[in-house]
C-alpha cells in the first residue's frame, strides 16, 4: 500500500456526519419501537385495558425529545470535556446538566403527550409532579451518561484511527531529498 492512498478515517470523513446522525436517529427510533411494544405486552399480560396508541405516545414522546437533546449534551460535553485531567473540575457541570436534561426532558414529553391526547379527545395526566420527576431523573441521569459514554467510545475510535506516530520511511523512488537520520530519543503524545 502506498503512501498517498487515503487512510480509513480519510475515506470514513465525507461519511461522517451522515453515519453520526443515522446512528442517533436510528438508536432511538428503535428503542422507542421496541419500549412500545414491550410496554404494550405488559399491558396484555397485566389484563389492563390500555388503547394501543397510548404507549406508543408515551415512548415516541419521550424518544423524540431525548432525541432532540443528544446535539445538547454533545455540545456541553465539548464545551466541559471529561478527561482524567479536567474530571474533578468538569463534573459537577455534568451533574447540575443532568437535572437541567431530565426537566427539559419531561416538559418536552409531557407537552407532546398532551398534544396527542388532546388530538384523540382526550387529557393527559402526568400525576403527582414531585413524584414523577423523581422518577423520570432516575432514567435521564443515565440516559445522559450513556449518551456521554457513546460519545467518548466514538472519539476514542476516531483517534485510534488516526493511526499511531511514526518516523518518516525512505520514500519509495528516488534518493532521499533530505538525510534520513534516526535520533535516539522523540517525544509523542497519543491520543489527544
């Protein structure tokens, strides 16, 4: 393989932003499908008489609005990074965004749900305010944490495709225009 052949990551880059948004997109679009169905199934099973668009409503609802915060959480990430030497100082920005993410998140839903209830005749209740942000926090937290986990395996790939640090070769035709000369000793920084 010669030297002016692109690399992976150079012919993965036009690509990119195509794959980013198909993989967030298509993520949850099939978690909504298949918390719908599962939910639906405990219903059936629970013998409780539930219309079928309910949980439809309920897991789109959330999906689309989680959907719609993941460019948020990536651009707070990049804004406060989370490596080893910017943890201690970084986190609890995370922290207090995790319960910014979670509120966003349920008047999003909840504003979605009442849209289609409404549009069915019908009202939604989200029930007992203090209660069910309590309970939605306890799923967003870890939602936005995975969304952060995804995010850094990604980067990691990326850099790890960027391939490693190392001298230049003699070129493959002709003699060298300037001395090839080894030093003893370099320095290197890895990824990032």
């Amino acid at each position: 393989m010669n030297s002016t052949s692109p690399s992976l990551l150079e012919r993965y880059q036009p690509y990119r932003r195509l794959v980013e948004i198909g993989f967030w997109v298509g993520s949850y679009c099939l978690f909504a499908v298949l918390n719908s169905i599962i939910v639906m199934l405990d219903f059936e099973r629970a013998k409780l008489d539930v219309a079928t668009w309910q949980p439809v409503v309920w897991e789109w609802s959330s999906h689309l609005v989680g959907l719609a915060l993941v460019p948020a959480i990536i651009a707070f990430e990049r804004r406060f990074p989370l490596h080893l030497d910017t943890l201690r100082r970084n986190l609890p920005f995370h922290v207090l965004a995790t319960v910014v993410y979670s509120l966003v998140h349920v008047l999003g839903m909840v504003g979605l749900r009442k849209l289609a209830y409404a549009s069915q005749g019908g009202h939604y209740d989200f029930g007992n305010w203090p209660r069910e942000l309590v309970y939605e926090y306890l799923k967003d937290w870890r939602t936005y944490a995975g969304v952060l986990l995804i995010v850094g395996t990604y980067d990691l790939l990326l850099l790890r495709l960027q391939g490693e640090a190392r001298l230049l070769d003699a070129p493959d035709e002709g003699p060298a225009v300037e001395p090839i000369e080894r030093p003893e000793r370099f320095l290197v920084r890895k990824l990032g």
